[in-house]
C-alpha cells in the first residue's frame, strides 16, 4: 500500500479558492466579450426595426389620413418591445400636455433612443434630418424623406451586419483569452 500524504485542510480550502477565483476570471471576461458582441447584434436588431418602423409609417402618412401621433402609435404596436419606446415617445411629445412640434417630439425621440440602444452619431443625423420635415402638408415630400432614410439606414444596417459578423466571435474570443491570461499571471 502506497502512502497517502496528509493534506492540511487550510491548504486544501486555499487551493479550492485559488482555482474558484480563476475560474470566476475567466468567466467575467468571457462575459464581457459576449456582452460586447451582443451590442454589436443589438444595433442591428435595432437598425432592421427603425427601417420597418419607417415603412410602417410612410404607408400611413401615405394614405394622407392619419394624423402622426396616431400613426406612431400604429407603428409601435406592429414593431412591439423594445422598439416601441421611440415611436410612443414621438406620439406622446406631439399631443397634449406636450403639444411639441413633431420636429422637436421626433428629435427628442431620437435623443432618448441614442441614449438607450446606442446610435451611433451618422445614425442620430439621418433620422433628426428627417424630423424636420416630418408632420408637413406635403405628404409626397414626407413618403420621398421617409424612403430616403430607410435607405440611409439600411446602408448603416449592411455595414453593422459586416461589424457584427467581422467582430463578435473575435470579442468573444478576446474575452476569454484576457481572462485565461490573467489566470495565468497570477497563478
């Protein structure tokens, strides 16, 4: 029979948590690179439903008889949560208590929807340029800019598609490696 060493409980209660550490490590990066993948997939998402949001609402102001509040809340209703936030938030700015101008309700939409789900800069522009003439006479004028940034969008949705495929294995991948490599530095 072979000899077993005794192991010191105070050394074996160490090593467990040395190794519970390391592995907690490795887990919190690894979740970070999935949660900045997850960013990347969130702005598409987001992208495909502002595009559908806006075809929604150009068939509505298309037809010359809904008002815009209405119609935004029609939108909200078929694109459903999340996306729903930006289109009630417009709806309710331009009605009472508010009563904003939809230039000023739409900007402050977007402001809030920046904030929120993380547009970028080039994404805020196209859609507060089309805020400034959205709720005008001219419903022609208004289906033209409403197709214009669907467009708009649907290139930033095509370039978004190629970041999200280009990068969110390697930040998954980044993540874990980070948090093997400090495993390794302190052990």
């Amino acid at each position: 029979m072979g000899i077993v060493p005794k192991v010191d409980r105070q050394e074996a209660r160490s090593t467990v948590l040395a190794e519970l550490g390391a592995g907690l490590a490795v887990l919190a990066a690894t979740w970070a690179g999935q949660t900045l993948a997850w960013a990347l997939a969130r702005r598409v998402r987001l992208l495909e439903s502002l595009e559908h949001g806006l075809l929604l609402l150009e068939g509505e102001i298309g037809s010359g008889r809904t008002p815009l509040p209405e119609a935004c809340r029609q939108v909200a209703a078929l694109v459903g949560a999340p996306w729903d936030h930006f289109w009630l938030r417009v709806a309710q700015e331009v009605e009472p208590p508010a009563c904003r101008p939809p230039d000023q309700a739409w900007r402050l939409g977007v402001e809030e929807l920046g904030r929120r789900m993380g547009l970028t800069p080039e994404d805020r522009a196209a859609l507060t340029r089309l805020g400034d003439r959205l709720g005008s006479w001219d419903g022609a004028e208004q289906a033209r800019l409403l197709e214009r940034t669907r467009h708009q969008l649907g290139v930033h949705r095509a370039k978004a598609q190629e970041r999200w495929e280009r990068e969110a294995r390697l930040w998954r991948f980044a993540g874990f490696s980070a948090g093997a490599l400090v495993v390794l530095i302190l052990y």
